[in-house]
C-alpha cells in the first residue's frame, strides 16, 4: 500500500499508536500507516468527523471491530487495537501487509499462472472458511481487498460483513452494498439476505480476474452492469479462462445460490489442481508468494526495535549471596578461555 506524508490536518497520534504516513482515503474516512509501542506496523482505519456521529456509520463500524476481533486465522489481517465504543471519533487498527493487492498486480504484472491461481484459491478460501466459522459472511471479497503479501495472500476490510444469524440490519439505501464486479446477484437484488454462497460467488469473481484480468460481467454504467448481474439468461463472460478453472468458475458464478459449490467443495476442487502435481501446499504457498510480492517505492523503511539497555545487574544481585558467587565465577571462566 503506497505510503504519502501526513497532511498538517492530519492526527499524529491515535491512542497508543504513532502515525507516519496515510495510506489512502474513501467515503467512509482515511487510513493512515503507523507504528505500536512495541514497534509493531499497523494501518489505521479512522472514521470521518462529519460520519462519526451517524448511529448507521458507528454501528457498521463497531461490527467491523467484532468481526476482527472474532475471526482468527493467518489469511485474514488481523485486529491490533481498536477505539473504545464510548470514544468520540472511532478507530481501529489492524496489521500492515506490504505488498500490492491482487488488483494491483494483476493490472501491472499480467494474469497468474494456473498453479499459483489455484493455491490463491485455496488461501482465500481458507480465509472465507475462517469468517464463515466465526458466523460471519465478509460479502465484499475483490481484487482490492486481497493483499499479495511477502508470506502470501492476506484478506483485508471486513467493513460489509454480515452476521450469519440473521439479516444485517446495517444495509439502506445510502450505504455501500459491496462492490459490484464481484457482486452475486442475490446480493444486488436482496443485500439483506446474503448467505456464505455469495461469498463462494466472489471468490469465483476473484479468481476469473486473477486468471484473464475481466470480471465476470461489464457494461458501460453502473445501472447496466446490475442489469446483467441479475439477468438470469446472461451468463458471466469466461472467455480466456484456462480450462482447468471452466468448471469450477463456471460453478462458483451459477447465477442460483444454490447450485454454486459449498465452499469445502470448492476448497477441494481447487486444492486438486494446487497439488495436482505433488507440490506440498505450503510450498505452493511460498512459490505464489515468490512470484506475487512486489516492494513499492513508496513503502515506509522496515523499523526494527531498538536494542534493550543492558541492566546493571550490580542493582539487583546481593554481593555475598549465591547468585553472585555463580556469577564472579562464570565470569572467570569466561576471561580464563576467551581468545582475543
């Protein structure tokens, strides 16, 4: 994610956490870069003051924070810090991951092979399982929210997720429903009512981009392309897709919720063809991350910590007692053999 300098209107703080650049901004607030006491890299989702006083905005973004702070698995970016729900204006942080977006690469490096498309599959879905298990859906699954990290692809922005025990209450008119090119019909249609198929949908959406850099349905505007989405005598486009991913696509974009694959069916599939010539996954892993993970420019410097002060231990330790005794001697030996 490309790091630009604060602006002077900018926090240089936010709780505990050193901010040190911005990473980008949108309708919904700005995302800075910074850094923990402890010299851990986060970014910075922060709402906007005028949004901050919406019950719609703070409860949207209170789900957010549960859902991080619910889902754990090494897929999906985790949960660092968050504001307090008291707070005035709310705020979370979660890991940086270096590295474009999926989006990003496939727009500037060209398509992926099928092998590292199929192990990119296998990790989303994997990061999918782990929301899905926590009871959420994460409904808005793209090229832009998968980051190409340097141990591999990480799922990002759980801001339009949705619990699994019951229609989100979060959706009207005047919020952002998910991003179109990856959007099942059922979720333009009943945004409401999205179940974990509209997931598997986007991952299928996700994979078709990675694979022939198209989605699955274009048109010259917005109002069309929902047209198409939701036609159901309009397939989705698979030209160029290899023919090892026809058939997994093609079922993963069924425009009936109910005639795409589980996702355990999918992970399956797409695991046959990640391994299919004896590659270990996590090996597969390493060699999608070895081809995918591209350092930008405009990266802030890798920080290490600082060293800890070495303690005088003469503070501590009682001059006489046993401990001093083991010391004075391990000390002699040491002089005794050192080579200098």
């Amino acid at each position: 994610m490309r790091v630009d300098p604060l602006d002077r209107s900018d926090p240089k703080r936010i709780g505990d956490i050193t901010l040190h650049g911005r990473l980008g901004a949108g309708g919904m607030g700005r995302v800075f870069y910074g850094l923990t006491p402890d010299y851990e890299q986060v970014a910075v989702k922060v709402i906007r003051e005028d949004l901050a006083g919406r019950a719609e905005v703070r409860a949207r973004f209170a789900r957010e924070i549960d859902a991080l702070r619910t889902v754990q698995g090494a897929g999906v970016a985790g949960l660092v810090d968050a504001s307090e729900e008291e707070d005035e204006q709310p705020w979370l942080a979660v890991e940086y991951v270096r590295g474009l977006s999926l989006k990003e690469f496939v727009e500037s490096h060209g398509t992926l092979a099928v092998d590292d498309a199929a192990v990119l599959g296998v990790l989303l879905a994997g990061a999918l399982g782990d929301i899905h298990r926590a009871g959420l859906f994460h409904r808005d699954l793209k090229p832009g929210n998968v980051l190409m990290g340097r141990e591999g692809p990480k799922l990002i922005d759980l801001g339009l997720v949705a619990f699994a025990d019951g229609p989100s209450d979060l959706t009207t008119s005047e919020s952002t429903l998910g991003t179109p090119a990856c959007m099942s019909p059922e979720q333009a249609n009943t945004p409401k009512n999205v179940t974990s198929a509209t997931d598997v949908y986007a991952l299928g959406a996700t994979l078709l981009f990675a694979l022939t850099k198209h989605y699955p349905y274009d048109a010259p505007n917005l109002a069309a392309l929902f047209v198409r989405i939701v036609n159901p005598e309009i397939a989705p486009n698979l030209d160029g897709l290899p023919a090892a991913f026809e058939p997994i696509v093609a079922a993963m974009l069924a425009h009936d919720p109910a005639a795409r694959p589980e996702l355990a069916q999918a992970t399956a599939w797409l695991s046959d063809l990640a391994t299919g010539d004896g590659t270990l996954l996590p090996a597969a892993t390493r060699r999608l991350a070895v081809a995918t993970y591209m350092e930008r420019v405009s990266d802030p410097p890798e920080i290490e910590p600082p060293l800890p002060r070495r303690r005088d231990l003469s503070q501590v330790i009682v001059p006489g007692s046993v401990v001093a005794l083991l010391a004075a001697r391990l000390r002699d030996a040491y002089a005794s053999n050192a080579r200098f």
